[in-house]
C-alpha cells in the first residue's frame, strides 16, 4: 500500500510541477531532459537488476552468511565499511552487490553499512573529485567528520 501512495503522490507533484511550466517550450525541455534520464538510467538499471540476479549465485552463501549475517555482529558492520570505499563502479555496482549479499543472507545492518559506506568513501570518487577539487586537508576533515556515520547507521539498523 505504501508504494502505491508513494507513486501517487509523485506522479501528484509531476502534474505539479508539469501545470507550472507557463510555455510549451519549457514543457518540452522538461519532457526531453525526462526521457534523456530514463533513456540513461533504464538500461544501467536493467543491467544492475540482471547482474544482482547472476552475482547472488555466484557469491557463496555460507560465507556472506558467516561474514554478513546475524551472527556476525560488529565485525559484519566493521568489515562492510572497509568494503564500502574498494567497491570500484558506481551506484549499479555497489547497490547490485548489496542486493545479492542480502539474497544470500547479509543482515540489512550489514548491506547499509556496507552501501552507506561506499557513498561516503568511495575510493574512485576521493582521488578523481574530492582530492583535485577541495585539496587534501579539507577531504581529510570530512573523512575524519564522516568515519563513524556508516557504523552508526548498521547500528541503527541492527535495532529493527
């Protein structure tokens, strides 16, 4: 029922946001921009849909299990925030293998932390973005801000 009134209300704020748009031309950029994000996004998420599918019966269960699953404790929240920031890809990757591990048994504690993690240290986005554009003693400030959040969001997790 949630995500029905969840669709609702952003196709709600679409007509919104569509009856606001005062000339057809902006109409018709809105549209364009629309369909160039689908025509991006639709075939990477297919892709990531299918390669979850196929990496879950790849990856061995006892040991996502034994490694990420409710026996596992802290160490399966400590270990998912050192794999967060290796991960290499982007979203697809790291959400594709979050969804397999928890197919295969990982704690939802352990497969946010692990994602969570990723977002905020993703080794690829650190070296190609934050380093060259802020500098290392302001990338530095915000790793040291930041090293507790994913532990503190499995932490959290872990309560429900």
């Amino acid at each position: 029922m949630n995500i029905v009134i969840g669709t609702v209300l952003l196709f709600a704020l679409a007509a919104l946001t569509w009856h606001k748009l005062a000339t057809p031309s902006s109409r018709r950029a809105a549209l364009t921009g629309a369909a160039n994000l689908a025509a991006f996004t639709l075939p990477r998420l297919f892709t990531a849909m299918i390669g979850a599918a196929l990496l879950a019966e790849l990856m061995p269960a006892d040991q996502i299990r034994a490694l990420f699953g409710a026996g596992a404790g802290l160490t399966a929240l400590l270990l998912a925030t050192l794999l967060g920031p290796v991960t290499p890809g982007g979203a697809f990757v790291s959400f594709a293998l979050a969804a397999a591990a928890l197919k295969l048994g990982a704690t939802p504690a352990a497969a946010l932390t692990y994602v969570t993690s990723w977002s905020l240290f993703s080794l690829t986005k650190l070296l190609a973005y934050e380093l060259p554009f802020m500098g290392g003693r302001t990338m530095a400030l915000r790793l040291a801000i930041s090293l507790p959040i994913p532990l503190i969001v499995g932490a959290v997790a872990s309560l429900f």
